[in-house]
C-alpha cells in the first residue's frame, strides 16, 4: 500500500468529519436562531406567490381569448391579445394575377354589411 493512499483515505476520513461537524453546526444554528429563519421563510414564500399570481395574471390576460365571432353557417373565429387568431374557415383566396382583381377593402366591406 502505498503512502498517498494512506493520505487519500486519511483525507476522505477527514472530510467525512468536516461534513457531519457542518450539519451540526447548522442544525445548532437553526435552532439559536429560529425566529429568523422562520421570518425569512415568510418573507420567500410570500415572495414567490405575489411572483407566481403576477406572472399567472399576465399570462392569462395574454392567451384568454377578448373576442369571439361566430358566424350564422358556423365558422367562428377567436382572438386573443397576443394576436393570434383561431378560424374555423380559411381567408379569403388572393388571385395570382390577371383579369381577377381582388380588393381586400371590398370585401371587408362587403363582409361588414352582411353583419349588419
């Protein structure tokens, strides 16, 4: 056997002892000083749950649909304040080109007179 791991085992024996001292330690030290660590408990938990409702809030706020449309033959559409829409039936169809012009004005018109 040779003399470094005598000193290793002697070493690992040592830290051994250093760790169960520091749990002692610190467990004589939660005791002495209860009353602080439960104030500081207090003070994290009511922390993360003012975090926590903030957070929720805005999140629910973000993604909880403000607008429904539902349409008489059953397309509906949902929109929520991050923008992003939900529809049952596709957009209207833009043409390529040629002869058939498309005017999305015109047809926001058109669809604005139908509801009302």
């Amino acid at each position: 056997m040779s003399i470094f791991k005598v000193f290793g085992a002697i070493a690992k024996f040592g830290g051994k002892i250093a760790d169960v001292y520091e749990d002692v330690l610190d467990r004589i030290d939660h005791v002495v000083h209860k009353k602080e660590y439960e104030r500081k408990a207090k003070k994290r938990k009511l922390f993360w749950t003012i975090l926590l409702s903030v957070v929720g809030g805005i999140v629910v706020v973000l993604l909880f649909p403000y607008r429904f449309i539902v349409k008489r033959n059953g397309d509906f559409e949902i929109r929520t304040l991050l923008l992003r829409v939900y529809r049952r039936s596709e957009d209207y169809d833009i043409p390529e080109g040629g002869s058939d012009s498309f005017d999305i004005e015109e047809a926001t018109e058109a669809e604005d007179a139908i509801e009302a």
